[in-house]
C-alpha cells in the first residue's frame, strides 16, 4: 500500500522525535503491508530544505525495511500562501493542504484559483476531523478539491463525531485516499485494519480504488477517481460500531 500521508521524518514536527522512533514506525509500517510512504511534515520556515537530507539519511533504512520514502509536505491554510516553490506529494503536482478550521474561509475559492493557476492540484488532509458543516464539504468538492480520509477517523479511533462525518462522505462519493496519519508508535498505521473494514462494509472494488489505485494515480500524476459505493452495500457501511 501506499501511504500518502505521514509524519515520520524525524525531529522536524510533531512527528518521529528521533530516528530510533522513525525506525519502529518503518518496521510497523511493513508490517501493515505499506511498501511507500509519502513523507509529509507539517510545513514550517526551512521545512524544506531541513526535511530533504534526514529523508536521505533515513531513506537506507527504509528500504532495508521494503519500503521507499518520497517527498512531499502538508500546508495548513495560513501557510500555503508562504513559498514560492511549494513541495506536492512525490514528483506529482497534488499539493495535501489541512484546512483546520471548523468553516470554510470566505478567501478559500481565491486560493484555490491561485494554485490551480500555477499547476497543482489540491487534497484536503483529513476533512473529517475538524469540518462540521457537511456544506463544506460539497463546496470543496464543487472547487475541485480531492479528499483523504485518515484510518483511524473511518476506524472510530478518533472519536464518534469523526467516524460519523467519514460515513457521509463515503456516501458522497467525498473520500479519494485512505492515508496513516501516522506520528509515533502510539499514533501508528492502522490501514490493513481499515481495509478489512471497508472490504466488509463498502465492498472490494471501493477499497481497491481508495487504497490501492488511487494512490497510484497520484504517483503517475493522474487525478483519481471518484468512487461511488454500489447501493446494495449503503445498509452495511460502518453497522459495527453504532
């Protein structure tokens, strides 16, 4: 699997505090079946240039482990706007932004407009976890924006409201990717766990697309496919749990 969203670069964010705990999040991520990880710290002043040599350095030990370490950055809304060159995921023009906020800024189609100007496409990181107004999310999609989905929210890891909202926007047809989120060993990679559960409650050919060749649209720079869960799995999805 591909996991287009992680903080295991160590020393530079929230993440992996040290290459000892970026060294046990490579092993459990093998373990759960990840052979890529897109490297996304949370973007700060000299994030890049400070994230490209400990991604080399860590990049022998990952593979010694299977699994190869691509480039990539996660922008909050307030900071998208602060580098010239900005770092998409992998060698691809998908930029993953967190908008953070409850509401949509009333500024968010300008900005939107603006990347799409200059070339890159947007992934809204874990819309789940904070947007409240299911409103949003139509306007976001309506603005061309894709979605990732964190394990752990569809899961019910992240508490019921979330598991909630991830339910609607499956739904909706609002869910493109399924990425870790992962940080540390105690905020880890549940996504062979959540593929069991989507296989069970949405049907093979939806996790497929989200977890599989969704990621690897992304790769070859193709925009992915909306996936739309056949209506004979609608009164099974996420039954475990409520």
């Amino acid at each position: 699997m591909i996991d287009i969203h992680c903080h295991i670069l160590p020393g530079i964010d929230d993440g992996a505090s040290n290459f000892f705990i970026a060294k046990r999040m490579l092993e459990v991520a093998a373990a759960d079946g990840v052979d890529t990880i897109i490297c996304t710290p949370h973007y700060g002043r000299g994030c890049n240039s400070k994230g490209k040599p400990i991604r080399e350095m860590l990049m022998p030990i990952a593979a010694s482990a299977g699994i190869r370490l691509l480039p990539g950055m996660e922008y909050g809304y307030s900071n998208v706007h602060e580098e010239e060159e900005l770092q998409p995921l992998g060698d691809s023009s998908f930029l993953l932004i967190d908008l953070g906020c409850p509401v949509l800024p009333p500024s968010i189609g300008e900005l939107f407009f603006s990347l799409e100007r200059r070339g890159y496409q947007i992934i809204i990181a874990h819309p789940e976890r904070y947007l409240t107004d299911f409103d949003s999310c139509d306007e976001l999609f309506r603005l061309g924006a894709f979605f990732q989905l964190n394990a752990d929210s569809i899961l019910g890891r992240n508490g019921t409201f979330c598991r909630r909202m991830a339910e609607r926007m499956i739904r909706k047809g609002y869910c493109h990717f399924i990425a870790s989120d992962a940080h540390s060993e105690h905020r880890t990679f549940h996504l062979s766990e959540c593929r069991h559960r989507l296989e069970a409650d949405c049907g093979t050919d939806f996790t497929e697309l989200v977890m599989e060749r969704n990621p690897q649209r992304l790769l070859k720079n193709l925009p992915p496919q909306t996936p739309m869960i056949k209506r004979n799995w609608f009164s099974r999805l996420f039954r475990i749990g409520d």
